[in-house]
C-alpha cells in the first residue's frame, strides 16, 4: 500500500531561516553602527581636538582634492564634453540622494546617511571647482557679469567649508535644492555650447532644463503620481526663462573668451599694427582713425555672429557688425574694425566692446587719448 505523505502549509521552513538570516544580519550591521558612534562619542569626550580636526580636516581635504581636479581638467576645451558628462551624471545621483535621505534619515542610521550628506556635498564642490576657471575666463571683470562669477565662487566657498556648510543646511534646508540649481545651471550653459548651441540660446536652455532636472524635489508625499510634479516643474521653467532673458548681459558667455585684444593703428594680415594702451589726440589725427583688434576663442563647431560696440566716454557711438566667429581656432578667431572719423578733438576714454548677437558680453578693450 503506497505511503501517503503529510502536506504542511505555509512557509517553508527554508523561507524561514532566510528571513531569520536577514533579520540576525540586519540587527548585526545596526550593532556595529552603533558602536562605532559610542566609540566616536568616547574619542571626542578624551580628546577634545578630535572633534576640531572632523570639523575642518574634511574641509581640508575637500579644498586640496578641488585643486588636484583643476590641476588635472584645467587644459584644453577638449576635455570638457567628457567631464561634464561625468559631473552631471553624478549630479543627477546626487539630487536623488537629497530629496532619499531627507525621507529616509530618520529611519536609517546616522552614520550612513551623514556619509550620504558628504558624498553629495562633495560632489556638489568639485562640480563648482571646476566650473570657476571656465567662468573667470569668460567673465570681464570691470562689468556686471562679474557678479554671477561672485556667486558661484560663494557657492564653492560654502560647500568647501563643513562646518558652515551644515550649519546653513540645518537652518535653510530649501537653500541647498537652490545651490543644486544653480551649479544644474552653470554646467548646463557651459555644456550646451560644446554640442554647437549659441551661448543665448543655450543660456535659456540650461536655465530650463536644470528645473526639469530637478523634478523630483517638486513632488509631494501628497503626490499620487508625477503629473502634479511635472506640472510645477514645467512651471517654474517658464518663469526662470522669463527671467534669465532680460538678465542675458548679467551671465558670462561661456565657453567663449577674448583671448586677445588691443586697439592698434591698423590691422595687417589680421595682426596688429603699433599696438597702443594710451596714444596722444595729434598721433591718432596723423593715423586717419584707430583700428580695435580682438581674438575670441570659441569650441570647435560653433559659429556665432558678433558686433563691436565703440564708446567714447561711456556714451555708444557705433555698432559694428563683424564676421561670425568659427571655433576651434588656435589662438582663437581673429578680427577687426575700424573707426576713421574720432570727432575734431578725440581726447578721452574710448572702449570697445565684443557682444554676440544678443548683447552678451565676451570682452573688452581699453585705451585712453590725451589731449
């Protein structure tokens, strides 16, 4: 007579020993986090100076390993498609763990997610470290796009500073989704050139797609799926293209640059001829005008009309469009204009400034003529 076999339900008793295993290997990491914070807690209690050197020792090593970045990527435009690509990337993964451990870090322990805090923090210093030198090149410092350039240098000081930077998190939790965006921003402007895009027109797509990008910090636990989200999110591009185009003239046009520039008494095979800084009234009527002479420099691919803009005094006396610039150009795209007519007595402070189509400012150029 065959046997007949007892049929049990329910779990096996294989699927209880792995939920046991988890659950004994879970209580086992929590066990050591926790003594490794008493025995932080006891270091700090007998050595008071341990305490200042985790407070400013990350700080430390933040600011060198920002350096060592420059030192490494601080070479030609070529890099930078690569690089930024690889920023971004990481900076997508680190506007994910903000918005995770703001909703998790009361359920996890401290530890992991302060190491959370810091791998975000560090990833948001070495983007604005290397976004620095890229915007001081482009910027002209006796004007007012030297203000955004203020500002992310504020940026870059904060994050590279622990102490100060946790403290203004704590207080302002929002500023740090703000920071996020800006430095989205700033990647974005100097990104969308490299791929072919005009500056401005660049300028208004980064200012768009660092909100988009930034979608997940507009949805709410109140939020059943991400239409309510994208909605805001589409909203707030709106508003800062609103914004960003009438403050074009204030935001460097990088990746563009004046390499060279300098007024001259002529221009020959496009060099300049006597370069002058400072040049008397008679020596300029005896030339028959003044030649101004710029070299932009420009990624390869990217074509962008340009104009000088003389001014005497401060008040505008010609617009003078010029050929587009090409980049790519050792040296960067060479070019010229010229102003015969100086008026009967041409004494005074003249400039001439190199805008693109939409006004930004690339660079400018000095000279003064004494009576």
């Amino acid at each position: 007579m065959p046997r007949i076999l007892p049929r049990f339900s329910g779990s096996s008793p294989s699927g209880h020993t792995s939920a046991e295993a988890r659950s004994r290997a879970l209580a086992r990491v929590q066990d050591w986090l926790g003594s490794l914070s008493a025995r932080r807690a006891d270091l700090l209690a007998t050595h008071p100076w341990v305490g200042v050197l985790e407070r400013w020792g990350i700080s430390v090593l933040s600011l060198a390993s920002g350096v060592f970045t420059l030192l490494i990527f601080r070479r030609g435009i070529e890099y930078f498609p690569l690089f930024i690509g690889y920023l971004l990337l990481l900076w997508l993964v680190g506007v994910v763990f903000a918005e995770a451990r703001q909703a998790r870090a009361a359920r996890g322990p401290k530890l992991v997610w302060r190491a959370v805090d810091y791998t975000v923090q560090t990833l948001f210093h070495g983007l604005l470290l290397f976004l620095l030198p890229v915007y001081y090149a482009s910027t002209t410092l006796a004007s007012r796009d030297v203000l955004f350039l203020v500002l992310l240098g504020a940026a870059a000081l904060l994050t590279t500073m622990d102490p100060w930077y946790q403290a203004v998190i704590q207080k302002a939790p929002r500023l740090e989704i703000a920071l996020f965006g800006l430095a989205l921003f700033a990647s974005l402007n100097l990104a969308c050139p490299l791929i072919g895009l005009e500056p401005t027109w660049g300028l208004l797509a980064s200012g768009a797609g660092s909100m988009l990008a930034l979608l997940p910090v507009f949805r709410r636990s109140t939020d059943a799926s991400w239409l309510a989200p994208s909605l805001r999110a589409g909203v707030a591009a709106i508003l800062v293209l609103a914004l960003l185009w009438p403050l074009r003239g204030w935001i460097p046009p990088v990746p563009l640059r004046l390499s060279r520039g300098t007024f001259a008494r002529a221009v020959t095979e496009l060099e300049p001829v006597q370069p002058v800084r400072s040049v008397s009234a008679a020596e300029v009527r005896e030339w028959g005008g003044l030649a101004a002479f710029t070299a932009v420099s420009a990624p390869a691919g990217l074509r962008e009309p340009i104009f000088h803009v003389w001014r005497r005094d401060g008040r505008v006396l010609e617009r003078i469009q010029l050929s587009p610039i090409q980049g790519g150009i050792r040296g960067g795209f060479r070019t010229y204009s010229r102003k015969a007519f100086l008026g009967e007595d041409p004494a005074g402070s003249w400039t001439v400034d190199v805008v693109t189509a939409h006004q930004q400012l690339i660079g400018r150029v000095r000279l003064t003529v004494t009576p």
